[in-house]
C-alpha cells in the first residue's frame, strides 16, 4: 500500500500510513516506497520517507539506474530526431 501512495504522491495516505506502521523497506516491482516516490517526481512525500528513516537500498539503486540509462536514451533520440540540434541556444537568454 505505502508504495503505491508513494508512487502516485499521496502525502496524506503516505503518512497515515507511516503512522500506523508500514514497512518503509518493503519492495513492490523491485523498488521501495522512496524510489516509486523519487521516480515519480514527489519530492515531498521522498523528503517524508527519507524522514522517516527510508534509506536506497541495493534494489532501488538498480531501479534508479535503470532510469537514468532510459532518459539518458530519451535525450539522444530527441536529439537525433533533429539534427542534433537541441535548440536555438539564444532562447535561453
């Protein structure tokens, strides 16, 4: 339950949860509660977990890998789809 709150960002559940007891080291698809939160782009409930006392553990460091590996491949396709040209530079300023 505690990963699937973390994994859709559910502070609330997440800490009601932690309140009454879950596991915060329980694994669900390779990953704990802190990776589906860090994946998932919830700062917050991540900052609550590591609270807490949630630490990465060898699975989810592998898991973390893995997502780098798939965004570092997003960039080079993206990049490749234009002429590796990521864009006019000067937008930035």
């Amino acid at each position: 339950m505690l990963e699937y709150a973390a994994e859709w960002g559910n502070l609330n559940i997440v800490r009601a949860l932690l309140d009454a007891g879950a596991d915060l080291h329980r694994s669900f698809e390779g990953k704990t509660a802190l990776t589906h939160a860090l994946t998932g782009g919830h700062v917050a409930v991540a900052e609550l977990l590591v609270s807490r006392g949630a630490t990465l553990g060898e699975a989810d460091r592998r898991a973390i890998e893995v997502l780098v590996v798939r965004i570092d491949k997003l960039g080079a396709d993206a990049a490749g789809s234009n002429g590796g040209d990521l864009g006019d530079e000067r937008r930035l300023r």
